[in-house]
C-alpha cells in the first residue's frame, strides 16, 4: 500500500492492491491493528485503526509517527470499512473523495480528507 500526503490539498492519497485495500478495511471496522506502507517520499509509514466510544470517526495524523491513524465508533468504523472493502472489490478504476462537512453521517470535524484509489487505477471506463 502507498499512503502520500498531497499538502497542496491537504489530503492523503491511498492506493494498493485488491489485497491491501480489504486488510486496510479490516484493520479500521475492528478498529485495531496497523497497516504499513511502501516507504516514498512525504510518505506515510502506515495505518492505525483504533477504537473509540465517541460518536464518529476520526482521520488524523501522528506527525511524529507519520502514521495515519483512525478512530471512531463501532458503527463509524463498519461503515468506513465498508466504503474501502467497496473499492477493494471495485471491477473498474477510479477513487473516492471521503471528506468532512457539516453534519457529516460519520466523520468528525478536524479529519484529514481521503483520496482511495482504486487497485485498477484510472478512471472507469464507460460502457
């Protein structure tokens, strides 16, 4: 898996393989564990789910670490799960955008915004 921080954007890019991309959706719905990373320049060395009691989910950056960590809820982290394991099993390319605003279904003020890349690459091709 690479993880590259786009500071222009303020986002992480996330992009892996079939494989990668279902471990990273385990790791965040059970909400423990770590994911590492290809080394790369401004890169991040990995991903860390963890559990909180609060509502929602939280997507930020241990700087000293440079470790992407999650945290949230149980029911925040299924479904942000569920949004990686949709793109792990992607039959087409593209990406998706998870991004905070206000009163967003599950993620929390102050969350670093997500760039997922789909294994394929690219963007889907039309039909």
């Amino acid at each position: 898996m690479e993880l590259e921080t786009d500071r222009s954007c303020g986002e992480v890019l996330v992009s892996g393989t079939a494989a990668e991309l279902a471990e990273l959706a385990r790791v965040v719905a059970a909400g423990e564990g770590f994911v590492g990373s290809v080394p790369c320049a401004g890169g991040l060395t990995g991903v860390e789910g963890r559990r909180r009691t609060d509502p929602g989910v939280l997507v930020h950056l241990d700087a000293e670490r440079q470790v992407l960590l999650i945290s949230g809820d149980q029911a925040g982290r299924t479904l942000l799960g569920g949004i990686i394991q949709d793109m792990a099993e992607a039959d087409h390319g593209g990406h998706v955008h998870i991004d905070w605003f206000p009163d967003h279904s599950y993620l929390v003020e102050g969350s670093i915004a997500l760039v997922l890349n789909s294994p394929l690459g690219g963007m889907p091709l039309r039909r």
